[in-house]
C-alpha cells in the first residue's frame, strides 16, 4: 500500500493536518533509520504512523570526516554533517522502496539555500508516495548552513513561505532549541504556513578524552540526541505547544511507552523516536502498539482529549 494511503482507524490514530493522517502518533525519526529499508526487517513499518527519511540535499554528501559519532551518558553526540545520496539516487534508488510502505512516508529536506530546498520540494512534488517534508533548518553539526536559517525568525518565514508556494503537500518544520526563544521560531513558521512543526533537534554538546587531551569526535562539537536531553524536550515542546496553534510533534530522548505518553501529555500531537532505533531496531512498533493498546481500553480517555492535557494547577 502506498505511504499516502495508511488506514487511520486505530484508537490512537491521529491528523496533523493538509493530508498527514497517521495511524499511530509513533514516528521514526529522520538520520536514525535511513531510507527505512535497513530497519524493515527488524521492525513492522506497518505499525507506525510514519517514517521520516535521511535528509535529502540537492548534491550527494559525504558528511564530516570521522570520528563523528561518540557514546555519552544516556546519549549520543554526533557531527554526521547530513550524509546523503542527493536528490537523483533518491529518486531512482530509494523511492521505489519508500512506496510500498504501509506507512506514511516524510521527507527530510536539507541545503545551503532556499534554492536548494526549492529544487528538492519541485522535483519531489511530481512523485507519488510522499505525505509530507519536513524541513531542516536546524542542524547543529553542519556550519554555516541550515543552522543559520533555523535561529531567524525571518530567514524561516522567508524559507518557509517560499516553499508553501511551490508545494500542497504537509510542511513540517524541524526547529532547534539552540535558540533563545523557540516559541519565536515556531510562531514564524506557523504564520509562514507551515501545518506542523517538529522538535527538538539534537543540542549542541562535546565529549573528550582527558588522557589524550583530545575530543572524541573530529567536528569537536556536535549534536547531543538520547536520553539525556528528554527533560529539554519535555520543557521545549510545552513551550511551543501553547505557543502555536499548528500541531507539534515532539522528540528528543523518548526510549519507551511511557516517554512518549509524556510528550503527548505535554502537548505534542505525535512523536518521534531516534537515537533508541539504533539500540532496540523494533521500539518504534512497541510503542506504537502500546499506545493502540492503551487508547482502546475500556474507558480510556481518548486520544484527542489526551493531547495538552497536563494539570499544572
């Protein structure tokens, strides 16, 4: 079944909007299982709301040099600097693959302009088989790139605006928390026309080796994902929750059922998991099982009325 044809009859099924209606609010987050293939013999892909593809350039990328991935506390840091296979191997090698998915398919999109965020939504735009892109605008490991647009306002209504131009298909921007105002951000996306944003991206963070006086990977700095940066997310996806009138899709840390009923509690619509794909391959159908599980008991409240529904007072 084609990605744009995923049945949303499930208790836990949700609609983000503009055609992205997803079966479950579990997605699989982009840079964590590539173009999906690798993952699909170890996870049921028909369980989960969506995956989210390895970011797509214009030009092939080979990314930093290594070292660029190290093991932290509860985490990872990695400076993979949006490795891909650029927008004609992704057309001709992955989207064959993509399509027969029963799953919605999001597109991660990234570059060094808006005309190379252009040229990618315009040539994707013919195809069939995507629900959605989800921009980036907020790496923190590639310098002088997405990162700048995705910390201006501006530069993200301008890029933003530019592309609801080009596209009908859901927008969905990913934003940094390497800001001092990420509410700002996500409102400038909202009132550029975005349908959804996604957060948080990866935090800017380092490890070292105080024998060799050296640090573990070769960018030095890079970006701080798992574990260890939940309670941020948590604290971010409130934020922009009450910010903005668009859904929000929460991630940043989530490695189990109850990490991912948090995120909607706070807010979010859906979620997205990453950096545990690489520890359990198959956490994304757990969780997403669990949830339909969890909304179709007897009495449950229901999946819409459990979105925001934090008691603070």
């Amino acid at each position: 079944m084609a990605s744009t044809e995923a049945k949303v009859n499930s208790p836990a099924a949700v609609s983000l909007g503009r055609g992205l209606d997803l079966r479950s609010p579990v997605m699989l987050a982009s840079g964590t299982v590539s173009y999906g293939e690798e993952l699909s013999g170890l996870c049921d892909l028909g369980k989960i709301g969506g995956l989210v593809t390895k970011a797509i350039s214009p030009e092939p990328r080979t990314g930093n040099p290594p070292q660029r991935i190290a093991e932290t506390s509860c985490g990872m840091i990695n400076a993979i600097g949006l490795a891909n296979v650029g927008l004609d191997r992704f057309v001709t090698d992955k989207m064959p693959f993509l399509k027969t998915l029963d799953t919605r398919v999001i597109v991660n999109i990234a570059g060094k302009s808006i005309d190379d965020y252009c040229q990618v939504v315009e040539r994707l735009d013919k195809l069939d088989g995507i629900a959605a892109y989800e921009l980036n605008l907020s790496c923190p490991n590639v310098k002088g790139e997405c990162m700048i647009m995705g910390v201006s306002p501006d530069a993200t209504r301008e890029i933003v605006s530019t592309l609801r131009r080009l596209t009908n298909r859901h927008l969905m921007v990913k934003l940094t928390p390497n800001v001092t105002s990420i509410s700002t951000i996500a409102l400038a996306a909202e009132e550029a026309g975005a349908d959804s944003v996604s957060l948080i991206n990866t935090v800017v963070g380092m490890a070292v080796n105080y024998r060799t006086r050296k640090p573990l990977i070769r960018n030095v700095t890079g970006g701080l994902s798992g574990p260890a940066i939940k309670p941020i997310a948590l604290a971010k996806v409130w934020e922009v929750s009450k910010a903005v009138k668009i859904p929000v899709v929460g991630m940043g840390g989530i490695a189990s059922f109850t990490d991912a009923m948090e995120f909607l509690l706070v807010g979010a619509s859906a979620i997205q998991i990453g950096t545990m794909n690489f520890v359990y391959p198959d956490i994304g159908e757990k969780i997403a099982i669990a949830m339909e599980e969890h909304f179709s008991q007897p009495g449950a409240i229901s999946m819409k009325k459990y979105v925001g529904s934090l008691i603070t007072g």
